[in-house]
C-alpha cells in the first residue's frame, strides 16, 4: 500500500509540472463578436520566478504587446488576466498540450475562445 501512495505521489508531481510548462509558447486564436471576427495571438513566457508572463495582441485591431497578468495553470486550467481592457480568460489545456478551450471575459461579456498552439 506504501508503495503505491508513493507511486501516485511520484506521478502527481512528475504531472503537474509538465502540464504548466506545457502552457509556454505562442496560442492563436479567434474570437466571434457579433458578425466580427478578431484574430487573436496568445505569447506565454517562463517568468524566471517559476511562474508565467505575457502578452496578447489582436491582429485585427492592430494592438500587439498588451500585457497578460497572473498567468496560472493549476490541474491543467489556464487563466489569466488583461487588467488594461479589463480581460480574462479561464479554459482548459487538452491532454496533448495542443489546444485549450475556455471563455474570454470582458466588460460583462463572457464568449467561447479556443486557442491552439501555433
């Protein structure tokens, strides 16, 4: 029985870690307001601090580099913040680290918005 807890203590925390750095790397992704569609770009960087930073830029809009906050992965659910337009985002990476599929948040307005790993 030791064995086995030891096991699976083993494989939780061989796991996590993999699945938040995992999350690192350019996301794309489209986002359907109304009749109009925005392009998105998600970039997700190691912060030095053993955490995550970032950046968004929306493509059709023409803004880059708008700063992403309190980037977090916890059990596989990515979420983070854009206090300048008053964003956030909360969805969960699939089991190959290739996609995550969520909600974007944003002045009261809450739309599906799945990114995939470019």
């Amino acid at each position: 029985m030791k064995t086995l807890v030891s096991a699976l203590v083993l494989t939780v925390l061989v796991i996590a870690p993999s699945h938040a750095q995992a999350i690192a790397g350019d996301w794309h992704g489209t986002l359907q307001v109304d009749v109009e569609q925005l392009r998105l770009v998600l970039h997700v960087t190691p912060d030095g601090k053993g955490g995550f930073a970032g950046t968004l830029d929306s493509l059709d809009q023409g803004a880059v580099g708008i700063r992403v906050t309190a980037v977090t992965v916890v059990d596989s659910v990515l979420k983070f913040e854009l206090p300048q337009i008053s964003g956030s985002y909360e969805g969960k990476l699939d089991a190959a680290g290739t996609s995550v599929e969520g909600t974007w948040s944003q002045s009261g307005n809450n739309l599906p918005l799945t990114w995939k790993r470019q």
